[in-house]
C-alpha cells in the first residue's frame, strides 16, 4: 500500500514531549497516512519562533503549539492565517475546560510540567533504584522496591521497569532461568507488588531469534527450542499461580499498555497494604 506524506510541525515553548505523543497518537489512527514531524522545542522568544516560522513557510502543513505566550500565540496563527496551514494550540481546549471547572484562570508559565519539584526527584530516585536492580541485580533489596516484575528471558521486563521508573515506581525485575534457582527472599517478599509477565512461546522464540541473529550467535540452541520454551512458560506460569502473584501476558501488549496494567494493580496493593499495617 502507497504511502501519502505530510508535514506536521510542533512549536512549543518547553522539551516538545506533549506535542510528540499527542501527535503521534492520532497520526497512528490514519493507515497509509505519515507525518514528517519538524520539532521546535524551548520557542520563547520571537526570534526563536521567527527561525520555525521560515520553516513553515518552507514546508507549508499542520502546525500544532504549546506556547503560552500570547504574542507569540498571536504571531503564529498570524502566519499560519496567512499561509492557509491549519494551527492548533493542543492545550487552549484544556485550559478552558480547567477554567470553566475552577473558576480562575491559569498562569502562563513556558516549561511548568518540567519543574524540579518533588515528584521530580521521586522519578529520579525511581529510576537509579530501577536501573541499580535490572535483571536480577542487588536481590537482597528487593524489599525495598515498590514493585518487583518476574518473567523468562524476552517478557520485556527492563523497558517495562524503565517505564515504571518514569513513573515515580521503584522497581526490580528478576529473570527466571531454566534450571537456576529464584534469589533467596523473592518468594518472602511483603511489602513490593510482585508481577509475573508471560508471553506465547511463539513470540518468545521469534524475539530470542531476532536477538541471537543481531548477536551472530548460534541458532542451534535449547534458548530457541519451541519445546523448550513452551515449558518455560509453563513453568513460569506455575510458579505465578503457585504464589498467588498476578500475572500479565505482554504478547501483543505495548510496553505503556503492560505499565498501566501493573500501575493499576499497583495502585490496588497499595491500599491493601496500608489497611493491613
């Protein structure tokens, strides 16, 4: 199927992140259609917006914003106005519905979402904790995270914790290895969720394929078995159910839609927890 192609250009006073996803998720809702995205984050002055203006100009198409500055709002819709290029500031529609609830209006300030405040911290914190306990590293602090993921080789356990770690959640993943033993206090722990991920032996053996080929390693291997990964799984599966700990199947889940799973599951342990304390 051809292919048709437009350009898309985000202008926005702070890193470009909002702009990015919002774009990108409704552009994934049109098959056959793709955006060339052009990116002008930390636009804050006139003249930073007058050099993606040029740009615009160049490369005429939708032109989305997250400025908050009025006469910078003002000069972009003006060109975009006299060019014909659709412009749409992404957050007007949610300040607005903001300030209709609240009864006040909102302050501009460029960057707000990236402000060095507490919760911050907490996703830095998360995410040295997170990277300090990948695969099984450190088990004796296992304790001390708040959510531990289990699962066999290729289950997406690292980018899952990472995106966990984003999140302000403290978490540990721990591989499950044919013939080798779970660390000692996995199976004690208390206070951390603990989430078994799983998925079809198919898929398993067509990512470990994929890997041993980027490796040039060899494909003659029990690690890409089909017998021997079916009884991964299963195994895997009984020790899930054997301790009660949920289990999530990841085959065609995204790493976002398996994080918001554990993070609803998450949110559900924490309440079971304090009222038990």
């Amino acid at each position: 199927m051809s292919r048709s192609y437009f350009h898309l250009h985000l202008v926005s006073d702070a890193t470009g992140e909002t702009l990015i996803a919002v774009s990108r998720a409704v552009a994934a809702q049109y098959q056959g259609v793709a955006s060339i995205e052009h990116v002008y984050p930390f636009v804050r002055s006139l003249a930073q917006l007058d050099r993606a203006i040029s740009e615009i100009e160049t490369a005429p198409g939708v032109v989305l914003f997250t400025l908050v500055d009025t006469e910078l709002i003002g000069r972009l819709e003006a060109v975009c106005r006299d060019i014909g290029s659709p412009c749409l500031s992404v957050l007007q529609p949610i300040f607005s519905l903001f300030q209709a609830y609240l009864g006040t209006a909102s302050t501009s300030r460029p960057g707000a979402q990236h402000m060095l405040n507490a919760d911050y911290f907490k996703r830095i914190d998360a995410l040295n904790f997170t990277m300090l306990h990948d695969d099984g590293q450190l088990p004796e602090n296992l304790e001390q995270a708040d959510v531990v993921l289990l699962g066999i080789s290729r289950t997406s356990k690292t980018p899952t914790s990472i995106y966990l770690a984003n999140r302000g959640i403290k978490t540990a993943n721990v591989p499950l290895v044919p013939g080798v033993p779970l660390p000692g206090g996995v199976e004690e722990i208390k206070g951390p969720l603990v989430v078994g991920l799983v998925a079809s032996a198919e898929r398993i053996v067509q990512i470990r394929q994929n890997r041993l080929l980027a490796l040039n390693a060899d494909q003659e291997t029990s690690y890409v078995d089909r017998m021997s990964v079916a009884e991964e799984v299963a195994h895997s599966r009984r020790l899930f159910a054997q301790h009660g700990w949920p289990v999530i199947d990841v085959t065609r889940r995204s790493i976002e839609e398996t994080a918001a799973a554990i993070i609803d599951l998450y949110k559900e342990h924490r309440i079971k927890f304090i009222a038990q304390s």
